[in-house]
C-alpha cells in the first residue's frame, strides 16, 4: 500500500510517498481501506521534529503520521463480528498512529458509524474537529448578550465556534486573514469579519465579552486586549506562540482565562467519545456544518506547507 512515512526530521519535503506493507488487524481490530484521513496542526509540526511544538515524545522514525481515518472496513481481526464487514466507519487513532496511508487498523471498539448523510471528509471533520470545537465551546458560557471574537475563524475549529456562537443567539466578530478568508467567515454566518493581518483591525473588532484564541502570539493578545471587565478568554491554539498574559492581567482587567484543551475535554461526562459521538450527530442533523480543504494523499508536503501558511480554509483532509 501507499503510505506517507518520514524517514528523517526536516522541512515539508521530508514527507514521503512510499510503499510499506499493507497492515493486518489484530484480535479486537478491523482494518480500515481509508477513504479520509485528517491532518492535524500538530501533524505538521511533526515532520520537524521538535519537542518545543508537540506536546508528546517525538517519535522514533520512520514513522506515518495521522490521527483520524473514515473509509470501509475491509478485514477483521479475531473475536470481532461479521456484521462489521464493509461498514462505513470513522475514528480517532491517537497522537501519532499511521494514518496517512491506504489502510489503517484500529480496535473496533474506538469506531463510530458514519451517518449515511455525511460524506468522508465530513465524518473526519466532526471526528475530531468537531469534538474539540464542542469542548472548546462548553468552556464559556455563551449567550444571546454575548459579543464573541473568533480568531481563526476561517479554519476547522473557528467554522464551527461561528456556528455554534451563532445559533445562541450572539453576536459574532470573526478575525481571519486575508480577503478571501473574511468573505469565507461572512458567508459562514458571521455578524462582521475582521482581517488581523491589517493595522488597526481591532477598533474595527470594538469590544468584545468572549475570545476563542486559536492563533496566539501578536494576534492572541490583541484580542484579550478587547475584552471587557467579566469576559474570559479561552485559550485553544496557537500558529506559533501561545498567547501571553499573566495573573496581573487578568486581576487589572477583571478578565478570566481557560485553556480548553487536553484534560479539561476529557473529564465532561462522556469524556471525548460522547463529544465525538455528539459532533457527528449534529453534522448529521446540519445544524453543523463542516467546512473541508482537500488533498491528494501524495501531496501530503503541500498539505502541510499550507496548513502552516495558513493558507487553506476549514479542515485539510487527505484523499488516498
């Protein structure tokens, strides 16, 4: 089969478009023909190798990256049941599990079915894109009073904060890059849209009870710098740099700061499959819709160098 591996840690082109062995399922696994697979911001930190920007060991290599996989089980693995056979399934992997390539293996018990109304690319989306803007979410409350900024709000988890912000009743101010993105966020629902790559963007963003932080660094704190006593800044990514401020900050701004990720997802009730669970449904029912930006799965490098460049719109998935 075609897998994308890393032979040694570098730029983009240190993405290869190789031949491995196709994978078996053990007992408990089926094995997955993948239809989807999700990249990740962390997968594309991950081809460089640098522990300062993944939040796990760095792998030994060679290695495939890839987290989220949706396509056709084709083979299981012992004790597993018939009626699996040629389901449509989507799941979650983990941090660094090989899902850039043509098959995958997983134990059946971390498959979710893919709703007949959703495409691959959409079940890979609410899989995991979905389940951490749900997460990200439940972080604030968020009401009808509320004027929320999104940073980021072109990407896969900002597409669905919009939505979710939007569906209160709030009113929402999604910061993106670029004209094409503002217009993305505007047709996405959004009240107004703001380009953070122009001086001056945040008098045009005004004041605002709610940040969702997902760029961080110089455009992260501009935005904590717009909210108004008793808002609260939630924190869930970063294209560089975490965005900075100290207890000081929060106590002279009478402000409030989480960070949404990780553990504080894990411990709802549930934990991360009733989100992931949640998330498909409400792909499936529309009233969340996931915005995709697609790839061939040889051109894996240029996946990666846009993601980086912040140059796509919604999430980046892959095509075998």
């Amino acid at each position: 089969m075609k897998a994308i591996r890393i032979h040694a840690f570098g730029p983009e082109d240190e993405l290869h478009y190789d031949d491995v062995p196709t994978p078996e399922p053990g007992p408990g696994q089926v094995r997955i023909a993948v239809r989807a697979a999700g990249v990740h911001v962390l997968d594309a930190f991950l081809h460089e190798g640098d522990p300062s920007k993944i939040p796990f060991p760095v792998p030994d290599l060679p290695v495939t990256p890839g987290r989220e996989v949706a396509g056709v089980v084709d083979a299981l693995g012992d004790g597993v049941e018939e009626s699996w056979l040629g389901r449509r399934v989507v799941t979650h992997l983990g941090l660094v599990n090989a899902g850039y390539a043509e098959f995958a293996v997983r134990e059946v018990d971390a498959l979710f079915p893919v709703p007949d109304v959703l495409d691959f690319p959409a079940a890979i989306t609410m899989v995991g894109t979905g389940r951490a803007a749900l997460g990200i979410w439940r972080s604030a409350e968020v009401g009808a009073g509320d004027t929320v900024l999104i940073t980021s709000a072109a990407g896969g988890v900002g597409t669905l904060l919009v939505q979710l912000a939007k569906a209160v009743g709030a009113t929402v101010v999604g910061a993106a890059g670029g004209p094409a993105k503002t217009a993305r966020v505007l047709a996405n629902g959004a009240d107004r849209a703001v380009d953070y790559t122009l001086p001056g963007w945040e008098k045009e963003a005004g004041e605002v009870s709610v940040v969702f932080d997902g760029v961080g660094g110089e455009a992260g704190r501009t935005a904590f710098e717009l909210l108004g006593p008793g808002g609260v800044h939630v924190v869930h990514g970063w294209a560089e740099e975490i965005t900075a401020f100290t207890s000081v900050d929060l106590r002279d701004r009478a402000v409030s700061a989480v960070y949404a990720l990780g553990p504080r997802m894990a411990r709802r009730p549930g934990g991360m499959r009733a989100l992931q669970e949640e998330a498909l449904a409400e792909a499936a029912a529309g009233r969340l819709v996931p915005t995709v930006t697609t790839f061939p799965l040889a051109e894996a490098a240029a996946a990666h160098a846009a993601l980086r460049g912040r140059k796509t719109v919604g999430k980046v998935v892959l095509l075998p």
